[in-house]
C-alpha cells in the first residue's frame, strides 16, 4: 500500500501546533505497519533547509504565478522518512510561519500557494511526475491541502483514492469567489456540491466534498462537527456525507515525549521514581524567577492564544489560584489583548506567575516536566495533544469535556479516584465557576499526598502511541484503494 501524505508543515523542519507533530510522526508509525508512505511538503525556507539528500526530480511548469517549480526528494531528518518538496522561491521562500507573514497577516496568495500544494499532489500520485512511484491513497490534512481530492477527481483515467483529516474545522482556507479562476479546476466544481461556500471559495470544503473518506483526529470531534456548534456552518455536508466521516484519535511520538530519556529535562524521571520530576520544578521556578517552593501547587499553560483555547478563564481564576498559594507558567502566543494580560499579571505577581510570548520546543518539555497542572480549558479541541504529553510526564490535564480532551482525560471524582482510573480534572461548562472549581478540586488533591501520588501514576501510565491509530488508517486505506478499483 502506497501512501502520499500532504501537509503543510511537519515537526522537526516547521511547526505551529498540533498539526506539525501529526505530521512528523504519524507517517513513521504507518511505515512500521508496512506501509510505503512518502510526504509531500511545500519548500518553506525550513523545510528546503533541514530536509536531507535532496535532489531534484522534475521540473514543471509555471503555475500559480510561480515562475519556476521544481520537486525535490529527499528523506525527515529525524525520522528518514521519503520526502517530496516543491521548491516555489515565488511562493514559499519568505519569511513567518507557513500562513502569515512577520505582520501577522495571511499572505494575499495563500490560495495559489496551497493549490499548488494540491495539485502536485493529485500529479504525483498518478506517477506524472516520479515515474518510479505511485500512490494508492493520497491522505491530504486540513483545509492547506484540501483541494488534492478535488484536483485528483478531475483528472481524466484512473485516480487514487483519497483521504482528508480534519485538524481544526474552524480554519477553512476560505477565498473571495474572483480568486476560484487562479486554482485551474472545471467550472462545475465551483457548486453547493463542490467548492463554494456562501459565494466563497473553501478549500476545507473541497476536501470534505472530493475526498473518498473524511477523518477527524478524536471521536468525540467526529460527532460535535454533525452539529451546528461545532460545525462551522459545515455541519451539513459533514452530516451529508454519513458512515464516511470516521474520528481516529491522535497519538504522541513517545520517542520525543518521555521524561525518562528527554534531553533537554535537567533530570530525567519515571512514574516508579519521581525525584527527577521535583528537580525539574525546582529548576524551573529558578529559571523563571519564581519563588522556589516544592509544595505550591505549579500550573501551566502551553498553547496559541485564541479564545478556542479558553486561557481567559485561567486569567479570570488568577487571582485565587494566587490566593491559594498555587503558581503559573505560560507558554504561548497569539491574541495581542490576551499576551498582554498575561505580561500584566506576570508584573503584578513576579514570584507567582510567568509569562513568555512565543514559543519553543525544548522550553515547552522543560515547562511541562517541572509543572503539576497543565491547563487546556478549550472552548472546543479536535484533538489536543498538550494534555498527551502532560499525562505521559505525569503533569495532571485540567480540561474541559470537549472534543479529544473528553476522549483522553479521565475526571478525579470520587468513583474514578476509587476505580484507579482518574487521570486529571474535567469541567463541563466554559465559565470561570466551572473552571475554578475544578482548580479548587486540584488544589484539593495536591493535599493529599497519596491521591497525587495514585494520579500520577495512573497518568503516566496510559498509552497513546501512533501505532493504534496507525493501524485504524492501514484499515481505512485499504477500503479507500479497494473502493475506486
């Protein structure tokens, strides 16, 4: 089974959020089923920088105001897995991240730039542009690659099947109707069955329409996207495309998330021996600035600033958190009035509460080893994978019942803490008395040394390694390849 994996970003070359660590290690884990997976990357500056052996493979023509194209192969330097690139200079040789320019706007031809991506997609699947290979599936990921199945349908001859995952419904790659002309599809495509959505362009809808099988990255996603909450104003053709719409729950890459061989921790830990654990906290209240104490409750935020993410409801609950002696460490970046509200309450209680705006990878496993809590309060999450890898480091999730964190996080009420099968704390509605009570249920368990203790090593032993869900995409794939035979 050959496998075309698109996407806009993959850890370690690029990476804004979840979809990049998806994308670095899922392709892996099929390859350790058996599968022949090859990614399909644009040649951000990143990406063309850190892959390894790259070496030309066909030159094509001028396309979506792209002077010169080249696909470049090469291999993950982390992982060795085959890589395609387009190497488009006119397009994705800029700076910011993959969608945004250093202003912090879209990039006006983001259309062009995301079209290419899906139409050297359709054509290397069919082998027109690597003779030495083609594709049985073409798995395609959020609205960035959205338009592969719709370039891959209106190819003339035989097609591969297609598959498309949902990330974030929100994000919809939606273009005026006057930019549909720049894609090159058939006029027809653009149609309430097809492209257009309340006389725009949406690339998310193309992959929804076009591709053969859709998936979302939680079951409990899968359901909420049916409705008109979570649906985005989608929920129709979700709901239209029935028994297609499958949820396959995200996984960690336990090579890169574990705190008994993480590199960058100051001392690494397990759940049988937890002394490194309190090493790491101390040396992050001492990175931080903040007041070194091994029994303040420490929680933490890694994540974007949106109000998808809920972080308001921390900010409102600050001040007791303070109260109750607890402290907080914040990673993230994103809404400018939310960034300074954090640099605020950072200023307001220097000992109590940290706030750096940005991101890194290394300083998000240190934050994450050395805190107690880890908050995602999302307004609604797909997946979520911060709560993953606080449970696997033994730093208790505290979230709200949404999405995959609903589908991960088992809530210490009193009969999952009798069953040993509580794992964090879950609230239900997105308010600060919701959110401050499970806060106060937290500080409640910190007390109790021994509940702490059964929590922690019930969370660092649970499992979400790829190769579960790796195995439900084998099974997928080879419905999808069966089906358009």
């Amino acid at each position: 089974m050959r496998v075309l994996y698109v996407a806009a970003e993959a850890y370690p070359l690029e990476k804004t959020g979840g979809l990049g660590d998806v994308t670095g290690a899922l392709p892996p884990a099929l390859i350790r089923q058996g599968l022949d997976v090859r990614l399909l990357l644009p040649g951000l500056p990143a990406i063309i920088k850190g892959m390894l052996d790259l070496k030309p493979v066909a030159k094509l023509e001028p396309a979506f105001s792209a002077r010169a194209i080249t696909l470049l192969a090469g291999r993950m330097p982390d992982s060795g897995v085959p890589a395609y690139v387009i190497d488009a200079p006119d397009l994705y040789e800029r700076p910011g991240n993959p969608y945004l320019g250093p202003d912090g706007r879209d990039w006006g031809d983001n259309h062009q730039r995301f079209a290419l991506l899906g139409s050297v997609a359709a054509r290397l699947a069919t082998g027109s542009l690597d003779s030495r290979w083609t594709a049985d599936v073409i798995h395609s990921h959020d609205w960035h690659a959205g338009l592969a199945p719709a370039y891959a349908s209106a190819q003339s001859g035989p097609r591969p099947g297609t598959v498309f995952t949902i990330h974030n419904l929100a994000y919809q790659g939606l273009f005026p109707y006057e930019r549909y002309a720049d894609l090159g599809l058939p006029p027809e495509f653009f149609a309430v069955d097809g492209l257009e959505f309340y006389g725009q362009v949406s690339f998310m809808k193309a992959g929804l329409f076009f591709a053969d099988r859709v998936t979302t990255v939680s079951p409990t996603y899968a359901l909420e996207i049916h409705g008109p909450e979570e649906g985005c104003g989608l929920e129709g053709v979700i709901s239209a495309r029935g028994g297609a719409v499958k949820g396959i729950l995200n996984g960690v890459d336990y090579q890169v998330w574990n705190p008994a061989t993480d590199p960058v921790l100051p001392q690494d830990y397990t759940a049988a021996n937890l002394k490194g654990k309190a090493a790491c906290k101390a040396a992050l209240q001492a990175d931080l600035g903040l007041e070194i104490r091994p029994d303040t409750l420490l929680f933490c935020a890694v994540s974007r600033l949106t109000p998808q993410k809920g972080l308001d409801l921390a900010l409102n609950a600050l001040p007791e958190i303070i109260r109750q002696g607890g402290q907080l460490v914040l990673l993230g970046s994103g809404d400018a009035d939310m960034e300074e509200r954090f640099r605020q309450a950072a200023a307001k209680y220097p000992q109590s509460v940290s706030a750096t705006i940005g991101y890194d990878e290394a300083f998000s496993h240190k934050i994450i080893a050395g805190s107690d809590v880890v908050l995602v309060p999302s307004r609604f999450e797909p997946c979520g994978l911060t709560q993953l890898y606080g449970l696997r480091y033994g730093t208790l999730p505290l979230v709200r019942r949404v999405g995959g964190l609903a589908d991960t996080v088992v809530d210490a009420n009193q009969s999952n803490l009798k069953n040993d099968t509580a794992t964090g704390f879950v609230f239900e509605s997105a308010d600060v008395a919701d959110f401050s009570d499970a806060v106060g249920r937290a500080f409640a368990a910190y007390g109790d040394r021994s509940i702490w203790s059964k929590l922690i090593r019930r969370a660092m032993a649970q499992n979400f390694s790829w190769d579960e869900a790796a195995l439900e995409y084998a099974s997928l794939y080879r419905d999808v390849s069966e089906g358009v035979k």
